[in-house]
C-alpha cells in the first residue's frame, strides 16, 4: 500500500493550496517558543509532491508555476523515502541529484522549497544488512526489519540507539549543505501505528480495541536498559500491563522526541535552515508527543476520512493542537494538513480549509500534488478571496 493512503501517512509525511496571504497571511498572536527566542518566518500555503525524474526541466518550470499561480508558496518534495537519495549525500546512495536541480527552478517561481525526508523509516539493503541492531523491537520480540507491522516498508528504527540518532542527524546534515534549500521536512518521526485510525483498521482485517503486543514499540535491549536503569523496571516485565503504565509510555514518548529536539534540530539550524514535520493527530498512538518538539512549524495530517470524521473534526484537531502547544509555550504555527481523495468537492474543500483558519491555523499543506485538480486551480484565488482574517 502507498504511503500515504496508509494514513498518513506519514508516511510521512506529507497540499496547501491556500491561496494567497488573503486567507491566513494574519499576523497571530502567539505564546513565547520553548527553546528559541525568534518566531519562525514560514510561508502560509505548502503541496507534498513526489518526484518524476522523467520531466524536463521546461516541464518543471511550467509545474511549479501551475503551482505558484494558485497561490501556493513553497513545496515539500519527497527526496529521501528510507532507500537512496535524491540529492548529494555521502554515505547513502544517491539515485540522481533531483533536488539540486529543482531548487533554482521553483525559486524563480516564487516558491519556497523544503526537502521531505522519512526520518526513522530504514529500507535500504545494505545498512539493514549490516545495522539490524539499530530496528525497532515489539513486545512480542520481533524487529521491525524482519517482522514489519502492516505493511513491509514498515521497518522503523529504535529511538533508543546512538548510533540510529546520528545516523538520522546525518541525513539532516546533508540536506542542510544543500545551497539554496529553505528547509528540511521531517516524515515518520515515530514508531508504528499501536492503534491505527479506525477507517484503516477494516483494510488489514484487524480490530484493535487495545495495544496489541506486535503493534507495541519499542521495546529493544537500549530502551529496556535505559528504563531500567533510571525506574528499575524491565519493561517486558509489565507484559500486557505495559500499555497502562505512565513512566514507560512517557520514556517513548521522550526517546522520540530527543531524536527531534537533540540531533534533528541542532543540525538544521547548524546551517540556517527551518524545519517542520509532518505528525499525527492522534499522536499518542505512534509515541508522538509532539507539541513539546522545537520545531519552526507542525503539518499535522488531519486526514478526517481515515479516522471515519467529517470535516468539522479538522478545526476541533487544530484547535486541540494549538491548545497542546500553547500549554508547553511553544507558539510555533500549525498548517492543518489536508488529504485531496477526501475534499474531491471543492465547496468540501472551502468547508476544510475554513475549519483550519477559524481554529488557529496558520495556512494549509494538501496531500498531494497528483490529486491537485484543475477545478482546485482555477477557483482558488476566487475562493480564498472570501476569507477574512479571524486571527
């Protein structure tokens, strides 16, 4: 199954089709950021787009302007989906330098452009070869490369391990160096689905109405003896009582985001670059926490179809999100990621987009350029031209 079509997936990570600051170009007013003192300066309306190594540059010059011209202001292209590179990296093998060659293009169309990489996703043969050590565990004992949840890409990494934190930050660095990049945008930043979204759940013939123990992550020799050694408990101990207990859901929750805050972050602001993420509204679930992440900017996936929701239940995600992150002081803005295949109607899509800015949004990221319509383009700038700010 495709990435995203499993929810969010994500993967993943990853769209905005806002048109113009006339709908959420407002200045909000925001709380003080958790760690940095400087507000982040990030465009109001983003797309996810895949890439297609095939098209010319003339081709892309006439996508990106497509794109710019219905008020979109920067892309998130999918450059490292957990195998090689679309862009110059030293260890990693690189399949073409597409990003480099796209940069220039889709600046001179006024577009802003943020790398999308898979953060603790690992598929490439080689370093699944020689790195089993660093895959994720279940509570039935099995690792996420040998033993993959749902689907066989699923072979996530343990947040656990140094050396699967520095090889991430590696990841990081290279798309920092990159001339000309404005960010880096993180995808499946979390471990897999314990409870997926309800409208999934009926695809794989499974109902879970509890943690199951070949869902439950992670559980490797790291994360054990780091939770052991600071609550001397073994959390393979707990058995079906892990899911319950508070210290080890939050020592996952913390092994996550020291994955984000700690090597992810420093490194792109190492080079002046802003980061974001893609993440789940039902974060809890993939060990997620994270309104406490320093990040410039959060696309939360608010895909209302695979949660069996109606677009309302968009704007109640958001403005649950803004109240998450208000309670830690982070005032970092939110741009409600939106999935095309469920606001095919363009009036459901003005009702989603609608629910976004009157619950806090900063703008909206659409998934994904391929379900980007003609009938979307074209009646945007009408459409957006009938918001007014309600920041």
């Amino acid at each position: 199954m495709k990435k995203r079509t499993f929810i969010k997936l994500a993967s993943a990570s990853a769209l905005s089709v806002l048109a113009g600051s006339s709908f959420l170009g407002c200045n909000n007013e925001q709380e003080k950021p958790i760690v940095t003192a400087q507000k982040s300066m990030l465009p109001d309306n983003w797309i996810w787009m895949r890439p297609n190594l095939k098209q010319s540059d003339d081709e892309w010059k006439a996508t990106f302007e497509r794109i710019k011209s219905a008020g979109i202001d920067a892309i998130l292209p999918e450059v490292y989906s957990s195998n090689h590179t679309l862009f110059d990296h030293p260890t990693l093998p690189v399949k073409e330098r597409w990003l480099e060659r796209i940069i220039p293009m889709a600046h001179e169309a006024g577009l802003e452009v943020h790398a999308w990489m898979w953060t603790m996703i690992l598929n490439n043969p080689e370093l699944i070869a020689k790195n089993p050590d660093w895959f994720s565990v279940n509570r039935k004992g099995e690792r996420a490369h040998s033993h993959p949840a749902y689907v066989n890409y699923y072979k996530f990494m343990c947040p656990c391990n140094e050396e699967v934190a520095e090889f991430v930050a590696g990841n990081v660095e290279a798309l920092g160096k990159i001339e000309g990049l404005d960010g880096i945008h993180l995808d499946y930043v979390r471990q897999p689905d314990v409870i997926l979204a309800e409208a999934l759940q009926p695809k794989y013939n499974i109902v879970q109405d509890k943690e199951f123990p070949e869902y439950d992550y992670p559980y490797s020799e790291n994360c054990r003896n780091q939770f052991k050694a600071k609550h001397g408990i073994d959390p393979m101990d707990l058995g079906n009582e892990a899911p319950q207990h508070e210290a080890w859901r939050q020592f996952r929750y913390d092994a996550v985001s020291n994955i984000v805050n700690n090597y992810c972050v420093p490194m792109a602001r190492k080079y002046d670059k802003k980061i974001t993420a893609a993440v789940f509204p039902n974060w809890e679930s993939v060990r997620q926490e994270w309104h406490k992440w320093d990040l410039d900017g959060f696309l939360p996936m608010l895909y209302q179809g695979f949660y069996n929701e109606n677009i309302d239940w968009i704007g109640k995600q958001v403005k649950d999100a803004k109240e998450r992150l208000k309670s830690v002081d982070n005032d970092k803005p939110v741009f409600s990621g939106l999935f095309l295949p469920h606001l095919k109607e363009v009036e459901n899509l003005k009702k989603a987009i609608e629910a976004a800015k009157n619950n806090g949004a900063k703008g909206v990221a659409f998934f994904d350029y391929n379900g980007f319509k003609d009938e979307y383009r074209c009646g945007f700038k009408t459409l957006f031209s009938e918001f007014q700010c309600a920041c």
